[in-house]
C-alpha cells in the first residue's frame, strides 16, 4: 500500500467519523419536531451544517405545473430564493429526480444540466444535489448543497453522507405529513362531532319545551310530575351537549363548570313549584370524560329532583338550601349533594324500587364505577366517589 492511499483512507475514515457525529446531533433536533415547516428548516439547515456549505435549498414537486419548486432555502440569499422554481425535467435538480441518483459538480460552469442561478445575489461555485426518496420508491424532493465552505471541493465519499443524511430527512417529512394528515381529520371529526351535539342539543331543547306545554294542561298530579321529571332528564343531556359544542369537543369535559350550569338550569326548571330553594356550588375545575359528566349530570338531575319533591311533603322541615361540591382526592372525583331538611327515612335504600328515581340513581352509579354514602348531617347527604 503506498503512503498517499494510505493518507488517503485515513482522511477519508477521519471525515465519516466527523460527519457522522455531526449528522447524528442533528437529526436529533429533526427527529423530535412534528411541525412540518418546522421539519423543513430542520433538515435544510442540518444539510448546510454536515456539508459544510454555504447554502442548502430543498426542492419540493409540483405535479400540477410540471414544476420543482423552492420550499425551503438556507444561506445569505435565501429571502430573495425562496419559492423559485424551475421545470422539473431542467438543471441538475431536474436531472436528479429523473435519474434518482445523487450529482456532484465542483465547477457547475461545465455542467451541461446546470440551469443557472435563480438569482443575481447568489453564485454557485459547486454542489451536491440528492434525492429525497421514499420507502415506496417515490421521489418525494431533491436537496442540494451549495459552494463548500473555504473554496474547497466536494468529494465522492460525501455523497453516502449526504443520501443517509437524505434518507432520516425523507422519513421526517413523511412521519409529519401523516402528523398532519392526522390533525386535519381529527380536526374534520370534531368539527363533524359538534355539528351532532349541536343537532342533538336543538332537539332535546324543543321536546323538553313541548313536554313542558303539555305538562301545563295536565290537571292529573302524578302525570304532571312524571313529565316534569322527563324535561328535567333531557334539559341535563342537553346542557352536556351545549357544553361540548362551547369546548368543540374536547375529550375531556370540567365538572365543575357542567355541574355549576346544570345546578342552574335545574333551579330555574324548578320554579314551577313556587318553592324558594337556593342551589349553591362550590368546587375546582376537575376534568372528566365526556360519558362520566353525563352520568354524573344525570344523578345530579335526579337527586336535586329528589330533595324538591321532599321538600314540598306536609310535616317535614322546609329546605331552602341544597349544596353542592365537586372536588378530588388521591386520584378519585368527590361529588356531593347535601341539604338542609331533616334528611332521609331509617329505612331509606337506593336500591329499592319503591323510588324510580333512586333506582335510577342506583343503575347509573353502576355504569359510572362509583360508590354513594348517604348521611344524615342533619340534613341529607348524599357523597359519590369514582376514579378519575
């Protein structure tokens, strides 16, 4: 082996080892940013820096215009570059996507495939142009490198730098485009999502409004309470539904502000029974699942319809006041309801069925996962615990 091979091999071991190093920090930045513009500057700014070039330019294809198009440019005239563009059969960007081979030139002068410069404020000495190709086969871009820093020359032994540095830079552009593709049909379902809940919300308003007119020609007491219960049912899930629409679907509903806006709600569908019963809540925001706020707003709904119709019973202490709280303790939902009458029977059950409403409680509490204690302190109390 003569001694320039072997200087020649050593160098050329020396400037893997430092471009590797240099390619493996800055894919590291690429690799951990899912915003797609951001992903571009990422990579064409890791090009200019393991090149070691002046500029760096990322060619984009414009299928419609027949196109290669300048997305993404670095360097001193990247402003006065950025969105030029050039037929996509033309310079050695063109060549490049036609033949799906790297180019290297270090004088582009006597290259017969160079186009030109696009702009009077930048002269290309020489380059490195590659494709930016997909795990399909699909040439998706075209980087270049442009004029090698201190007027040196692009070597051969680049070139595997600079297509492995073009193979983690095309699976960053195609991991956030499906990011993207993502957040736009998620974006789209929600949309989609609120447009139902507004649907729904609309439809349970009017049925309550007709329930409550026919209500107020029923002369019959029990028929008339059975379908104030009903409205007071669907004014609950059509609050939830308003809710939903006002967040634009988030998953996750606050508690406390559903709870506050129902207790409300209820308080005024109340009214009908000339009873002066204050509603006061008290609590932190605690965020939920949008099917655990609806259980929890139906057993609102009916223990609050509960303690109104005690309230109006002949011999019993008149309440005038409900409390309600909503907080959280070692990862479990505390929501209470408490009054201020002379509370529940010795022999009350909330699984008796003498008491629909209770029954129903009972059932709800079953698909919510949840525990109730009930006390009297002196008034009813009634406590339910669920998971987060």
């Amino acid at each position: 082996m003569t001694e320039g091979k072997s200087k020649s091999e050593n160098l050329h071991k020396k400037l893997q080892k430092e471009n590797l190093s240099l390619i493996l920090e800055t894919l590291e930045g690429i690799n951990n940013t899912n915003e797609f513009k951001t992903v571009l500057h990422e990579s064409m700014e890791a090009t200019r820096q393991v090149m070691d070039s002046e500029a760096s330019s990322l060619f984009l294809i414009d299928d419609e215009k027949g196109e290669l198009f300048i997305s993404v440019p670095t360097g001193p005239a990247e402003k006065e570059v950025a969105g030029k563009s050039i037929p996509k059969d033309k310079g050695i960007a063109g060549w490049v996507l036609s033949n799906q081979k790297p180019y290297l030139t270090n004088d582009v002068t006597k290259s017969e495939h160079f186009y030109g410069d696009l702009v009077e404020s930048f002269t290309t000495k020489n380059l490195m142009c590659v494709p930016l190709i997909n795990r399909h086969g699909d040439v998706i871009g075209i980087i270049q490198a442009m004029n090698k820093r201190d007027g040196k020359d692009y070597l051969d032994s680049e070139i595997p730098v600079f297509e492995s540095l073009a193979t983690h830079i095309t699976i960053a552009i195609e991991r956030t485009k499906k990011i993207d593709s993502m957040r736009d049909t998620i974006q789209q379902k929600d949309v989609m999502i609120a447009e139902i809940h507004h649907r729904v919300k609309n439809n349970l308003q009017a049925l309550s409004e007709q329930i409550q007119k026919d209500a107020n020609e029923i002369e019959d007491e029990k028929a008339n309470e059975l379908l104030r219960k009903i409205e007071m049912r669907m004014k609950s899930m059509a609050k939830l539904h308003d809710l939903l629409v006002e967040k634009k679907v988030n998953e996750k509903v606050d508690l406390y502000t559903y709870t506050k806006n129902l207790a409300k709600k209820i308080e005024d569908s109340m009214s009908f029974n000339m009873l002066d019963i204050q509603i006061g809540v008290s609590g932190k925001e605690i965020t939920v699942s949008q099917n655990k706020a609806l259980l929890c707003g139906l057993i609102l709904n009916e223990l609050l319809i509960n303690v109104y119709k005690h309230a109006q019973l002949e011999g019993t202490k008149n309440v005038n006041e409900i409390e309600v709280s909503v907080s959280n303790d070692e990862g479990l939902v505390i929501l209470s309801v408490a009054d201020n009458g002379i509370g529940v029977p010795d022999d009350f059950s909330i699984q008796s069925k003498r008491s629909v409403g209770m029954w129903i409680v009972h059932e709800l509490l079953q698909k919510l996962d949840a525990d109730m204690t009930v006390l009297n302190d002196p008034g009813a109390r009634f406590t339910i615990t669920f998971p987060e």
